[in-house]
C-alpha cells in the first residue's frame, strides 16, 4: 500500500518501536531498583531479608542478597540521596527517550543515539575491569542500537533533503514543490 505522498508507509511496528520497549524495560527496572531501595529503610525488611539468606547458606541468593545488604548498610545518607537522584534521572531520561521513539520522533533518534553512544565508553572500561556475559550483552545491544539509529537518522535525512539545482523545481511531493503550506511570501504574490 502507498501513503498519499507516494511513498511506502512506515511499519506499524519495527526497530525503533522495538528500541522503545528497551528503553522502557530499563525505565522500569530503574524504578523497582528505586523501590526496592525505599523498602530497604525498613528495618524488619532487612531482618527478614537476612534470616531468609541464612535460610540458604550455599546458595547463589545467599552470596547476593548478603552483599546487597552489606553494600546498602555501608553507604552514607548522603550517598542514597545521591543514588536515589541519579536512578530517577536515569529513568527519566530513558521514559523520554523511549515514549519518543514508540511516539517515532525524530528528536528522539538524535536523543537516544547521542546519549547511548555517549555511555558506550563506560560500559567498555566496566566491562574490560570486570568481565562478564551481561555487560558484553550490553555492550552489543547499545552499540548496535547506536548503528542503527545513526544508519535510520542520516537515512530519513537524506531522503527528506531534495537538493536542486538553482531555478531548478524540486520533484513532485518535495518540500517547495507548490502545495500551499510551503510557498514562500515570493510564490504568494507570483499567484
């Protein structure tokens, strides 16, 4: 089926809906790692929590929910608060970056290609410091969500930007083309 300009429609639900989700899984991950955070204030929560463990002695829940615990207890109030800041501004950020892109905003590509790409360093140095299967996936699925948004944005770029020669009039559907909203103050008094 083509759309009224003369060009395919776009899928109903393709990559960038896909990255969307992505985005939007970490937005609520981020807010259960909130979640669990304020809960963790709870002092019988912790007993509970620490009772369970002991429950487990050589299990893999055992070793996590203990360092977990360890590592929580150890931090200063100051540094949940800034903790606390920083998972909410994350997971602002990936709500705009993911709604932009379920919503196909070009905005949005830049924004998401921009800002994974800026991490993509940091998710190296982690990785090569400590290695492990998640952190590579992570590594690959952002480097490759950076490919392809920069391949579709310079893409829908370029098919969007007709050049023409001068005195020459772009093809039909182009952006100058005669419709009505794109004259310029000039194509008006030429009527």
């Amino acid at each position: 089926m083509i759309a009224p300009d003369g060009q395919a429609p776009a899928p109903r639900f393709g990559m960038l809906r896909t990255i969307a989700l992505y985005k939007l899984l970490k937005v609520l991950l981020l807010l259960l790692a909130a979640y669990g955070e304020l809960r963790l204030h709870d002092a019988s929560l912790s007993a509970k929590l620490v009772t369970w463990a002991e429950a487990r002695p050589s299990g893999l829940e055992h070793e996590a929910v203990t360092r977990i615990l360890e590592w929580f207890s150890g931090l200063s109030e100051s540094k949940i608060h800034a903790l606390r800041f920083v998972t909410f501004t994350y997971a602002a950020v990936f709500a705009v970056e993911g709604i932009g892109l379920w919503m196909q905003k070009r905005w949005a590509e830049w924004l998401t290609t921009i800002i994974t790409a800026s991490l993509i360093p940091l998710e190296i140095w982690e990785f090569f410091h400590r290695p492990n299967l998640g952190k590579a996936a992570v590594v690959i699925a952002n480097t490759a969500i950076v490919a392809y948004l920069f391949w579709h944005v310079r893409a829908r770029g370029q098919r969007k930007s007709v050049r023409c020669a001068p005195g020459e009039r772009p093809p039909d559907g182009a952006p100058g083309d005669g419709v009505a909203g794109d004259r310029t103050p000039t194509d008006r008094r030429s009527l």
